[in-house]
C-alpha cells in the first residue's frame, strides 16, 4: 500500500502539472501546442491509479476516473458566461466522490472562481498558467485528502 502522505505530495503535484499541460501552448513561439488530452485523460488515469495504489475497490476508482473525464472536458472559453463557468469550476469537486468528500471540495469552486477572476484582471500573481496549475492542485488535493 502507497503511504498515505504520499498521496498528498504526488497527487496534488502531477495534477497541476497535467492541468497545466492541458490547457494552451506549451512553448512560447507555440511550436509545442497545448493538448486538452493531459486533462482530460491522462490527469484522471493518475487519479484512478492513485486509488487503486491505496486500495480503494477498482469501481471506485473508476468511478471517480469517469466523473474527472466528464467534469475536466466541460469548456469554460470566453464565449461562456460566468454562471456557467462557476458550474464547470463547482462540478470539479464531484470527482472525488466516490471515494469522500470533505472540506476542500467546498473550498475548491471559490478559489478557482476567485483565480479566474483575478487572471481576468491581470494580476501578475494569477496569470492563467497559474490558475490552471491550482486548478489541478486542488484536484490533487480533493482526491489526496480522501486518499488518507
């Protein structure tokens, strides 16, 4: 069996990075485009093999692969409004449901929400990178904290 804390370390760690990746260009001159693959695919494996890696029953884990697919392949481009970006940022606590949900998945919709809204401002803290990068991160963490 993984040890627990690890799940707190790893997980939170590969999501921000897979989150990031998924999103817009990788390189600058854009010679490397993003792939909404990293998201949407790759990032919901890590989380499904993290489960199993701790034990938790292969349906669960499963279930909480097919609820991170749905809920990370909703778009939320600037053609959508802001009440339905805050259902798309909301529906990204679901994912840890089958396994438990705590205080995090409370939190996590009005952090992202609030990243969003400052990475609209152009803080230089709260570029979109680094809002994805957390978006990921607290997936990580909602998932992780049950994990324990």
């Amino acid at each position: 069996m993984l040890n627990p804390e690890l799940n707190l370390v790893f997980l939170p760690a590969l999501c921000a990075m897979l989150f990031a990746l998924g999103g817009t260009q990788i390189t600058v001159d854009n010679s490397i485009g993003g792939w909404k693959g990293w998201r949407r695919f790759v990032l919901p494996a890590v989380l499904a093999i993290g489960c199993v890696l701790s034990h938790v029953i292969w349906w669960k884990a499963l279930c909480v692969a097919i609820i991170a697919i749905v809920a990370l392949s909703l778009g939320y481009g600037s053609k959508k409004p802001m009440w339905y970006k805050i259902l798309v940022f909301s529906s990204y606590s679901l994912i840890s449901m089958p396994i438990g949900i705590g205080l995090w998945n409370v939190l996590s919709p009005i952090i992202v929400t609030g990243m969003f809204i400052m990475s609209n401002k152009d803080y230089p803290f709260a570029t979109w990178k680094v809002c994805e990068a957390i978006m990921g991160f607290l997936i990580g963490i909602m998932v992780g904290i049950q994990l324990m």
